[in-house]
C-alpha cells in the first residue's frame, strides 16, 4: 500500500496447500502441493501481510473455486440488508458493479439498478450467468474499468466484499475503481480487519487467498493517494449472523466495512470512533504479541482435542472451510484426531482434506460425540441447526478450545 521495503515477521505457519481450492478427489490424493505461509508487517505503514504470493491466476483460474456464495447460510440476507442500506447512494437505473461477484448473490438483490459482476472465476461466473446476473469473467483492473465505462457507463456504487485482501495489485484495482466510479458514487470495502483478528486472538483468517490484513488508518491513508476519501467505516456482524449492523458488536466478525469517496462526504461520528480504537495497532509490538497469543491459543487447542482422542471419544470436522484448517495445521489436528468432516456445500462433498486426507461428507446421520466447528464465522448457525444432536449428548468444540454442550 504504500511502497514501503523493510518488514518484519508477524508468524510463520509453515508450509500450507491452497485451501479453498485444493480439495482432493480419491484419484489425486497423492498432489499436495505446498506453498509457505509466512505473515510480515510493513515497518512504514504497518500493513500486515503474507509475505510469499500465490499467483491468483492459481487460486481462480487453474482450478475451480470451490466457494459459491449461495451456498453459505445466511449470506444472501446479510448482503440484502446491505443492499436497502446502500439505496442512499443511488437512483433508479444507476450502474452497480460488485468485484469479486461470485456467483451474484449480492448482486440479485439491487432490483431496480443495472448491475454488473466482475469475478475471475469461471466457474461460479458461468452459475452467476445461469442465475442472471450479468458478470464479466475476469480480474479488476484499469483496463477492465475501461472497458465497462465504455459499454455500460460509469458506476454509482462499486463494492468489493472480501475479495480486495485476495489481490496483489491494489493500485491498479483502486485505478479501476477511479476510472469507473461517478463524482458522487461510493466505493465500498469489506475486508479482514487486523484490529479485531488482534484483540480476539483470531489467525484462522490467515492463509493463502488473504494477502492482506488491514486496519482502518492503512484505507484511510491510502485513498488519499488516489485523490479519494474514506467517509464511513463499520464493525459489521459476521456473515453467518443474520445482520442487523446497527446493534452488532459481534467479536467474531473480524471484518471491517470502509466507505470510500471523491472528497465528497464529511466523516463520520462511527468511523472517528474506530480509528480512535486503533490506537497501538500500528506497531511490532502489537504485532508480536499477537504472534504469542495465536501460539498459545493453537497449543490449547491440540491439547485439547488430543485429550478428548486418547479418551476413546469421536471427533469430527463440521464445515470443511479454509479458516478452520489454518487452524488446524497450526494446532497439529489431522487425521489421527478428526475421523471425518461434514459440510453442507456440494462443491465439497465427497472430497478429502489435503495433506491429512480427512474425507467430507454430506450432513446425515452422523452422530460423533464431538464436532469440531471448522467453519469459525458460522458458529452460531451450526449451534442452532443442530439443537437435536445437542440435546441427545452431543457436544461442539470452537476453535478458541471452548465446549458447547446442551
């Protein structure tokens, strides 16, 4: 973000596959391909971020991405509320382009505007596609910027929901976003957000496709780069959670939502408010203590699995995400510990975990005497959808080492 050269190490994880994508079929157990996993910080403007870059072309081109958003609990109303919030912004008919659409499911909800998605991954854009939402299958750039002024105009509204962590390019992107959005449009940011992921011990946030992890001074300083101004800034609920952004103060949101225009709109009361929060963000300090914390949170962690296994109990995976297995990885649990891992999403089922071979399985009968919740944002869906196996004995453990039972 702001071309600075010395860094110093945040946490190194280890050696990690692609996650998201690296789903393994029974024929090709054997490609486990690793990439290191090392997290630095800036030492000039104290951005925190991965240090060795996977080539995205890698994660959303070479294979298929293996997230619709459809399929997420609760996602499609989260982004509706978002969407009768946005209205503010706009009139009917204006132009609102979402990057990172997926397969459209925020999209589908501006019902009387023009929409356009932009997503390098051909897969859920050719479901986007099939769901009607015009998508362009390709990065956001400046040069695809251009393109879509040229055809379809400028936009009153460009967002960018938990897809801007996932690019190394953010001045060519932000270029884009210059190029298409009109003098009085709004440019809206949900990223992962360094100051809670500190004060919550959280690092399942950590792995290849967040290059990034941001607070709300590095946007802040760095729109003005670009002749811009953030405006507005909110501590949204986690996406599992039905939304209600006004009351949440949910300690498992971990993201943060930036409001970003042409020097058009005062500040607001909310963002000063969150930038006052930050106050010793921005420092190693801070970032080594965070290092400990996620050690010893890890340690926790596999001690306590570890000793639920040796007692002869069953143990399971429940939501074969990506956060949940760097968690995973850093606490030593494989195989040894989790027999199996259920996930609601087709594009996973009947797969296995990589490096560990752990196979997932479609949500059925499957009574172990512990589920693991691999699938941290979605701890209170999963509690709720399972009050049955609750109440006959079941128990679910967080990936903080906490036990819920019934």
């Amino acid at each position: 973000m702001c071309g600075g050269k010395k860094f110093k190490t945040v946490i190194n994880l280890g050696n990690h596959p692609l996650f998201v994508n690296n789903l393994l079929t029974k024929e090709n157990l054997k490609d486990d391909k690793t990439y290191p996993l090392v997290v630095e910080q800036c030492q000039k403007c104290f951005l925190v971020q991965i240090r060795d870059i996977v080539n995205p072309k890698d994660i959303y081109q070479k294979a298929d991405y293996l997230f619709f958003s459809s399929d997420m609990p609760n996602l499609s109303d989260y982004f509706k509320k978002f969407a009768d919030d946005a209205m503010q912004f706009l009139n009917e008919g204006d132009l609102v382009v979402d990057i990172g659409s997926n397969d459209g499911v925020l999209l589908k909800h501006f019902k009387d505007q023009k929409i356009l998605g932009v997503d390098p991954s051909t897969n859920v854009v050719l479901r986007a596609l099939k769901n009607g939402v015009p998508t362009v299958s390709d990065f956001f750039t400046q040069q695809v910027a251009r393109k879509i002024k040229g055809e379809w105009g400028e936009a009153k509204l460009i967002t960018g929901f938990n897809c801007i962590a996932h690019t190394d390019t953010l001045d060519d992107l932000m270029e884009g976003v210059k190029t298409l959005l009109t003098d009085e449009g709004v440019f809206v940011v949900e990223c992962n957000y360094w100051g809670d992921m500190v004060r919550n011990t959280n690092y399942a946030l950590i792995y290849h496709d967040h290059f990034s992890y941001f607070t709300l001074k590095d946007w802040v300083d760095y729109a003005k780069k670009f002749g811009m101004n953030v405006f507005d800034a909110q501590i949204p609920p986690a996406q599992g959670d039905l939304p209600d952004i006004e009351e949440s103060k949910a300690a498992d949101a971990f993201n943060i939502r930036i409001f970003i225009d042409r020097n058009v709109r005062p500040q607001t009361e909310g963002m000063k408010h969150i930038l006052e929060g930050e106050e010793g963000l921005h420092s190693y300090e801070t970032a080594h203590q965070y290092s400990k914390d996620v050690k010893e949170q890890a340690k926790k962690l596999g001690d306590l699995i570890r000793g639920i296994k040796a007692e002869g109990k069953t143990i399971a995976g429940y939501g074969a995400a990506a956060k949940g297995f760097t968690v995973l990885k850093l606490a030593e649990i494989g195989s040894e510990c989790l027999d199996y891992f259920i996930d609601d999403s087709p594009a996973k089922q009947n797969k296995y975990t990589p490096i560990s071979h752990i196979p997932i399985y479609p949500r059925g009968t499957q009574k172990p005497d512990y589920f693991l919740i691999a699938a941290p944002n979605y701890v209170n869906v999963i509690v709720n959808k399972e009050k049955e196996y609750l109440a006959n004995g079941g128990k679910f453990i967080t990936i903080e080492g906490e036990i819920i039972n019934g």
